[in-house]
C-alpha cells in the first residue's frame, strides 16, 4: 500500500476534463508517470508534485463499480459537489443516505468519470 493512495483530497488538484485526457493520452502513449508529470506542468501548470500524477493514474486505472451507483447517487454528487464538498464528505452524505459507497475512493472514481463522459 503506497501513501498517494489515501492523500487528502483537498490537498489535490481538481483536475478538469482535458486534463484528464491529457494525462490518459500520454499513458497510452507509453509514458511515464514522471514524464506525465512533466507534461502536464509544462502545458497547464499543474501538479504541485509527482505524487498527485501518481494518485490520479492509480484512479484511472479503476472503474468505479458500476453496480453501486444510480441516477440518484450521481444526481446527489452533482448537487454536493456544486456546494463545494469534497469526495470523502460527499461519501460521507451517500452512505447517510443510500448506505454506500463505502470507501471514498470509490466516490472519487466515480467523480473522475463523470467528468471524463461531460456530465459534471
């Protein structure tokens, strides 16, 4: 278990769409994680550090489980992200609420692909 995986994630860079695709382009291109981190301070600026490209690719890697999520769930992520929650308090209010996710990597997941499909 490497420490990147459990980073607070308000301490992370919100990644956009493009930066996201960016990062993924340059993976399927055979590049390193350092050599996308190169790349992507070059182009927009961001990360602060190597381990925020470490993190995000560990997420990327993984779909979230798609079992777990409905229309509601993701309309409920949409709403607590437009009040500036992060993904361990909206896992938080989920799992109040509909009894999972359990764990907010998987919310975090889930965040990044909805992003990635244009709907948030």
């Amino acid at each position: 278990m490497t420490n990147y995986q459990f980073e607070e994630m308000t301490d992370r860079h919100p990644w956009t769409k493009p930066q996201l695709e960016r990062m993924i382009l340059l993976k399927r291109a055979g590049a390193t994680n350092k050599e996308i981190f190169q790349t992507m301070r070059r182009e927009y600026g961001v990360p602060k550090n190597l381990g925020e490209v470490n993190a995000e690719m560990h997420f990327l890697n993984g779909a979230p489980n798609p079992g777990m999520w409905n229309p509601a769930m993701e309309s409920r992520v949409k709403a607590l992200l437009g009040q500036g929650m992060n993904s361990k308090d909206i896992t938080t209010e989920l799992f109040h609420e509909f009894a999972q996710p359990v764990q907010w990597q998987e919310t975090y997941k889930k965040i990044q692909q909805m992003k990635l499909q244009g709907r948030l």
